[in-house]
C-alpha cells in the first residue's frame, strides 16, 4: 500500500480580491433592501403590534445542496501525482431561535442564533505515478463518505411587523449575518497497487482535516406568527395560551468563506434556504 501524503497544490488558487467581494456583497445587501422596501407599503396599511416582545424557538430544514471542488498534489514514487475532491452537499437539519423587540411603530429589530449540519461525500479521482516509467500516471476513482459541514449563525434582523388580524402577524426582514462554518476536508489518500507490472491502482482511504473558517454575510426573509391557540375549546380557559403561538420561518443566507489549507485556500459558499417552523412566545 503506497501512501500520498500532501505536500502542495499543484496549481494554487488566489483569493478573489478583496474589492469585487465587496462589490458582489453590496449588490446582495440592496436586492434584499430593495425587496423589503418593495413589501413594506403593504405592510404600512397594517396596525403594529401591540407585544413589544416576541422569542421564537425553530426547527426545520435546509433543502438546497451545493458543490465545492479542491484539487491537491503529492509525491509518491519520486513523481508528483496529484487527486481531485468534488464535494456535493446535501440537505440537512436546522435549529434557529431567537428574539425580536418593537422599536417604534411597525419596526423591529431581532436577533437570531441558527444551527446547520449535513453529512454528505465527496467524489476522488486520482492521478498515481508509476513506480518505472516516469509520465505514465495510472487513474483511479473512488468516494471519501462521512464528511461532515456544520454552520452556526448570528442573524441581526431588521423587521417590518405586520398586524395582520388580532391573531396573525407578518414580518420581513433583512439584515447581517456572522456565520462559522467547520468542514471536513480530504487531505491525503491512499492507493494499493495491483500486481507487476503495476499498470492499475485501487482506491483505498483517505484522510480528513477539519477547518474553519468565521466570516460575514447576509439574509433575509418572511416569519408569519399566528396566535390561535387561545381560540381552541379546550384551550380557551388558560389566560396563557393568548401569548403562545406557533410561526413559520422563512429565511435566505448568503455568505463565503475561504477555508485554510496549506497554501491554497478553498473558498467555498455558505448559507442557503433554510424554512422552520415552532413555538412562539408574544409579551
């Protein structure tokens, strides 16, 4: 079994620069301004709240996937070989809760805690050098499951609330993000020669690194909170029951990060879609 250990990439990614990043991040902030300020003359038609307080507590799911690639280089019978990572994303679980206060009017602003994980594979080719001929790379493929994407994000919201009947409330908003985001990473993989005159090679490990990265980014979205609860016969004796309701979250993040590795960073996005659903308390 020949291990190839990383020693470089062979051809080393650069950071986009810092102004076009910063450039595509304020088109994103004014089409979310631009929505809200599209949404909120019909919300104007609407009497605010009265509950100044409102703490939610979600769970859901993120149904969009994404991709990231990384191609990485190492030594291995005095020759540079090098293997490719395709990453593919999947769905995965969302825990989001937060807390939002009536400022004046109908404007609120809140602040939210999300919590995203998704296990997912990444697909490896592999170009392995010969161990006589010099140029004569074999290929080989095979799957690095078990890798693991967690993100945690901190949402600031600024709300347009709605009081739509005395019992629904509509919200949009829009606002900052910080988001920390942990992925796993192939760093290394193994091979197993097959028999003289070792024309052929089989995929046989791999070696994961996790790492992470803490950035900025963006979301908005719409939260419809109803409290009905008080209305149900078997319900309507509890006084409580009138500050307890159950809310729909929908919510879009965007974000990227550029994750550490050696000397050739990997930027890979972050957020998506995400809709959850729980309890809201109204005071």
């Amino acid at each position: 079994m020949t291990e190839a250990p990383v020693l470089g990439a062979r051809q080393p990614r650069t950071r986009p620069p810092t102004s076009s990043r910063q450039g595509a991040l304020l088109g994103s902030l004014l089409w979310v301004i631009a929505g809200v300020l599209v949404t909120a003359p019909a919300a104007r038609a609407q009497p605010a709240p009265t509950e100044r307080v409102v703490v939610r507590l979600d769970a859901g799911w993120r149904p969009a996937s994404r991709t990231f690639a990384d191609t990485r280089a190492f030594t291995a019978n005095l020759e540079q070989g090098q293997f490719a990572a395709d990453y593919e994303l999947k769905d995965g679980g969302v825990f989001d809760g937060g807390v939002s206060f009536l400022l004046w009017r109908n404007l609120a602003i809140g602040l939210d805690v999300s919590s995203f994980r998704t296990v997912h594979d990444a697909r490896i080719n592999s170009e392995v050098p010969h161990p006589f001929f010099f140029d004569l790379p074999r290929t080989t493929e095979g799957r690095a499951g078990g890798l693991e994407r967690r993100e945690v994000g901190i949402h600031i919201r600024a709300m347009w609330v709605s009081q739509v009947t005395d019992w629904l409330v509509v919200s949009v908003f829009a606002g900052p993000s910080i988001i920390s985001a942990t992925q796993d990473l192939v760093s290394a993989v193994q091979h197993t020669e097959i028999a003289f005159p070792f024309s052929e090679v089989t995929f046989s490990g791999h070696t994961v690194s996790a790492r992470k990265e803490t950035t900025t980014g963006l979301n908005g979205g719409v939260d419809i909170d109803s409290f009905f609860l008080h209305r149900l016969p078997f319900l309507g004796d509890f006084e409580v029951m009138e500050h307890i309701g159950v809310g729909l979250l929908v919510r879009y993040v965007r974000g990227t990060a550029i994750l550490p590795v050696d000397n050739d960073p990997i930027e890979v996005d972050l957020g998506g879609l995400q809709i959850t659903s729980g309890v809201r308390f109204r005071f």
